[in-house]
C-alpha cells in the first residue's frame, strides 16, 4: 500500500493472546528495518486494545496450555469473532483518523467464515453504515500463501515478522500449526530463527 503511494496507519489491537508480546515486538522491529522510500508514507504504530480473554477464558489462545500442534487440522485454529473484533475495532479507529479503509492480513489458506471476501464485502458496508463514514475492508493478500508472500515481498524483512501461537519469550516455538506454516514457507531462514 505505501508503495502504492497511500498512507499507511500500522495497527496493532491487543486481544488477550498468548502471542501478542512477542508479535507485538516483532512488528516495531519490522517497522524500522522497512525500505527508506515506503518509510515516509508509514505513520507511527497506534496500538490498541479489546479483551477477549472473557470470552475465550481458558482457552489455548489465552494460556499457552494445549496449543494446537504441527498436524493440527485448521478447524482446531479457529478463535470464532476474532476478524470481527478486530475489523470492529480497526474500523472504529480508522473513522475517528479519517482513512476510508482498513486492510487485514488474511492468506489464501483461510477456510474460517469470518475470512473470505464476501465477508469483508459485506462487513465493510455494514461498518460504513453504522459509522456513518465510507470504509472499504481490503485483504491484499487473500489470493496468496506464505510462501507467495515471502517469494513476491523479497525487499522486506519479513523474517522480523512474526507467526507463532506459542512463543518462548519472544521467539517462535518451532512445534506450533503456525510454525509449520512458516517453516513449510520458508525452510532456511525461519528454521535458522526458530533456535
């Protein structure tokens, strides 16, 4: 988008998940090593709160405990709501600053409901008419898997990014479903950062 030439407003919504630390921290990291010329067009991170952990209680999202492992099925993944709250949230946000949309990163791979463009469609329409302002849901990257995305964006530095359910620290546990994805992705150098 920013090398689009649109401003870009990073967001990063705090829900209650025993990964965000660590994402949290991988996205700053991200942030500064972005190229000089996208630099200019990325505004400061804005970094934003809503709990689920009330309704999501004891769950292996929350507690770390009996986080789905490297065979896992995708339907074992699934938190129910959570684009919602964060599209909700993100949309909320985006109105107050004045952006007409917000972009989520969901992949290709994403079977869940509240994932698919017709979802985002819709959903954006309603966010429009219950904000009163004109916004668009976009999912860049609904057409791509990782391995696309990390072969088409070769210019980042997407090994400072971050996918794990169950981080060490801040550092990717190697054995989760969303490890698998990333090491499946990319073999070299995100087993290299699993250490």
């Amino acid at each position: 988008m920013a090398d689009e030439g649109r401003g870009v407003f990073p967001l990063f919504i705090k829900a209650g998940m025993k990964w965000e630390t660590a994402e949290l921290h991988a996205l700053r990291r991200f942030l500064l090593r972005l190229p000089s010329a996208l630099a200019p067009r990325v505004r400061p991170l804005k970094v934003l709160t809503v709990t689920m952990d009330d309704l999501y209680g004891k769950h292996w999202s929350t507690t770390g405990k009996g986080v789905p492992g490297w065979r896992a099925t995708d339907s074992s993944v699934y938190l129910p709501g959570r684009n919602i709250m964060l599209l909700s949230k993100g949309a909320v946000y985006a109105a107050t600053i004045g952006v007409p949309a917000i972009a989520i990163g969901t992949l290709s791979g994403n079977p869940f409901p509240d994932g698919s463009i017709a979802f985002f469609k819709r959903f954006g329409r309603a966010l429009s008419t219950g904000l009163g302002f004109p916004l668009a849901i976009e999912a860049p990257f609904r057409k791509l898997d990782k391995e696309e995305i990390i072969r088409r964006y070769d210019d980042l530095h997407l090994e400072l990014s971050f996918s794990c359910s169950n981080p060490r620290r801040l550092h990717p546990c190697g054995v989760c479903a969303k490890c698998r994805e990333r090491i499946l992705a990319e073999p070299t150098r995100i087993s290299k950062r699993s250490r």
